[in-house]
C-alpha cells in the first residue's frame, strides 16, 4: 500500500491578539451590553483555561457588537484569505517545496460561506497551478481537519508521487452573536481565529507521520446539542451543556473503533481542544496518562477554540516538541457539528529511500 505521510504543519493568526482580561475590560465598558450579559462575560472570561485569543478584524474590537452579516461575510473572506495564505506559505518554506510542486489543496472552513470557495482565493493568493486539485469542505464544524485529511489521503492513493496541502482556517468571530443568550455567551467567550495547513504527501524520502488508519462516527439524534442555526440572517451557534459528555463518549467509540482494527499504544494525542469541560471529561472517560492531552490544553490556553484547525495546532506542537522516536504512535481526534467525531492513526516514519538496483 502507498505511504501517505504527515510531512508538516504550518500555522497563522491574525495580528490582533487579546487576553481575556482585555475583552472582559471592552465588554464592561460597552453602554450596548446588558448587566445579565456583563456578569455572564465576568464569569466566562475569567474561566483560566483560556488566556488569550487572536481576532482577524481591522477595526477596534468594539465593532464587532454592531457588525452586519454582510460586513461579516467580507471580513471572513479578507481575514481567512490573509491567514491561510500565510499559514500555506509558511508550510512551503518549511518543507522547501515551491507553489508548482502542489498537486492538490483541501481547504475546511465552517464560519464563513463563499462561492466559489476559498480554494479559488488561496490558490490565487499563493500562486497555485491552474491544474490544481481543488476541493472545499464547508459545514462539517471544529472536527472537519480530519475529514479534510482523509480526502487528501484518497487523492494520493489515486496518484503517485505527489504533494497535497489540508488547510483548516476560520474567522470564528465573523459568527458572533450579541444576546443575552448562554449559549452564544460560552461561545463569544472561547471562540478565537486562525489558520493551520499540513502537507501530506506519497512522495519517496521524506520523515512523517504515515497514515495507518481514519475511524469516524455520525450521531444525527444529537444534532440540535451542537450546531450553527441562522436567526436574524446571522449564524447563531448552539452548544448545550450536554456537549462535553457527547464528545467524551463519541471520542472513546472511535478510539475503540480504531483499537479494534490495529494492535497499537498511542504514544501522542492530538484532540482538539473543545473547551476545558471537553478535555476533562475525556480524560475521565478514556483514564489516560495524566499528560496525555498537555499539548492540547496548551493550545487551548494561548489561543482559546479556534474550530478546525485547532487539532493541527496540537499536532504541530508534537511534532515540533514531543521528539518523535521511530515508530511512536500519533493518534489525531475532533469531533463537531452534527455530533460528529473523527480519528485518525498516525506513525512517525524515518525518511524512506527507493534503491536502484
């Protein structure tokens, strides 16, 4: 069978980063926000989990409680083109490959509707072939990265020696709500917005993470507890409190799922960083090692949820810090809208060398 690998991944945020202190400051000070929605905020915001988020807007912050849906839409593209182009860029600098050298883009996005697709922005922006192979995935929700990757993955199983780029990047805040809703306020509270792209490639002599495996589960039934609806002509975000209990639970179907098929330790866990509640029920369901998902609460504390491409931001770190040894094991989970979860297994590979004979 082909080896399809994780080479890299690249990462970007918009220029204007915010603690969580500074929101609460901006939300306290705003004659347009009601005492219940204030109080609501000091106790959200004030949560440690989270420290800081990144905001793609070029006005003051401010601007965001008035902001129509057409302003937003603009914003989104503006914003999601600026940081996934970044975030491409920077992935081909760090794999030494040139924009020709790209036989196909997958781009995952759920905050912000274009037609044509961001596709046609960022392989404009970066310069991509004409013959690209182009796809957008749109409304899968936080765990769409992995969907993304297994859509590179059945591309490159079609086609020898070639470079696909996943790109998972959201403007999460062109989706805010104003209310005094609980709902919309959690999400005003932990949404932030970035950008991350992999490379995956069949390409001979390249160190990675070698795909072993993808598991996935689709609960319909539980789909009104976790979704975007539109009111007013806006998206509306709804997250029940039941949530973390769902992820927790769809989590531990795939990983048994996935067991059932190989005989592994995973060594590494990338889970998407949902929200504190999320991780700690997790952990409490599937009893793993007390470090297991460090790196995920690590992202989660300096950039908040950023949707999508929060995994990829987990992953990077592991692979950037967690010194891979031959072999080890790299298992990569999100789950989102619908309920949905997804996993994948991973295995970290030396580079690999044809022999001439």
């Amino acid at each position: 069978m082909t080896s399809i690998r994780i080479i890299d991944v690249a990462t970007a945020n918009p220029p204007l980063k915010l603690s969580q202190e500074d929101i609460l400051q901006r939300i306290l000070k705003a004659d347009c926000r009601s005492r219940k929605e204030k109080k609501l905020y000091q106790h959200f915001l004030s949560e440690p989990s989270i420290e800081s988020r990144y905001i793609g807007i070029d006005k003051e912050p401010e601007s965001l409680f008035s902001e129509t849906q057409d302003e937003a839409i603009l914003r989104f593209q503006d914003h999601a083109t600026r940081i996934g182009t970044e975030a491409v860029k920077k992935l081909l600098d760090q794999t030494g490959l040139r924009p020709d050298d790209i036989d196909g883009i997958v781009i995952a996005t759920c905050t912000g509707y274009l037609c044509p697709g961001l596709t046609s922005y960022i392989s404009q922006a970066v310069g991509l072939r004409e013959d690209i192979h182009a796809v957008d995935l749109v409304g899968i929700g936080c765990g769409a990265a992995l969907p993304a990757m297994k859509s590179a993955w059945q591309y490159l199983n079609a086609h020898e020696n070639s470079n696909v780029i996943v790109l998972a990047v959201e403007i999460c805040t062109a989706t805010s709500y104003w209310t005094d809703n609980v709902d919309l306020i959690i999400s005003n509270s932990i949404f932030g917005d970035g950008a991350a792209a992999c490379l995956m490639s069949n390409q001979q002599g390249r160190a990675g993470l070698e795909i072993k495996t993808f598991k996935s589960v689709l609960w319909p039934q539980y789909r009104d507890e976790l979704r975007y609806i539109t009111k007013n002509g806006r998206l509306h975000n709804v997250l029940k409190k039941e949530v973390p209990h769902l992820a927790a639970k769809a989590f531990q179907q795939v990983l048994t799922s996935l067991k059932q098929d190989h005989d592994f330790n995973i060594a590494h866990f990338a889970v998407h960083p949902g929200g504190r509640k999320i991780l700690d029920e997790i952990d409490s369901a599937c009893q793993l090692d007390r470090h297991a998902l460090d790196r995920s609460r690590e992202v989660l504390r300096k950039y908040g949820n950023m949707s999508s491409p929060s995994v990829l931001y987990v992953l990077r770190d592991i692979i950037n810090k967690d010194n891979l040894r031959p072999d080890d094991i790299v298992g990569i989970f999100a789950f989102g809208a619908g309920l949905t979860a997804f996993g994948a297994i991973t295995q970290w590979k030396e580079p690999s060398h044809v022999q001439c004979v």
